[in-house]
C-alpha cells in the first residue's frame, strides 16, 4: 500500500463515521438546554429535588430491608 491509498482510505472511514458524531452533538445540545430550562424555572428545581429525595429514601428502605 502507498501512502496515496492509506490517506484514501483514513479520509473515507472518517468521512463515513460522521453521522455517529452528529447524534453525540445532538445529544450534547439536548443535555445543556434542559441544565438551562432546569436552572431557569425554580418549580423544575424543587421537583426533581422532591423526586430524588423521594427515590433516596426508597432506596435507602430497601437498602436496610435486605440486611
């Protein structure tokens, strides 16, 4: 192989990958604007504070439950 076909064929395998790479951006948008909206709207905060103290303690019953 010359280096002319090994250039060829890296330009290839990354140009094809793209799409992969487009999803994980998306993905990274999606996850800053709902940090965004959170921080933004208090009601969100004490919600999901609310849920997790809730899942917390759920966890921590089952938790002294199983000894």
């Amino acid at each position: 192989m010359n280096t002319e076909s090994i250039k060829a064929w890296i330009s290839d395998k990354l140009r094809s990958d793209e799409a992969g790479v487009t999803i994980v951006e998306y993905a990274i948008m999606l996850v800053l604007v709902a940090v965004v909206v959170i921080i933004a709207n208090p009601a969100i905060q004490t919600a999901l504070s609310t849920l997790f103290s809730g899942v917390s303690s759920f966890i921590a019953a089952g938790a002294s439950g199983l000894s």
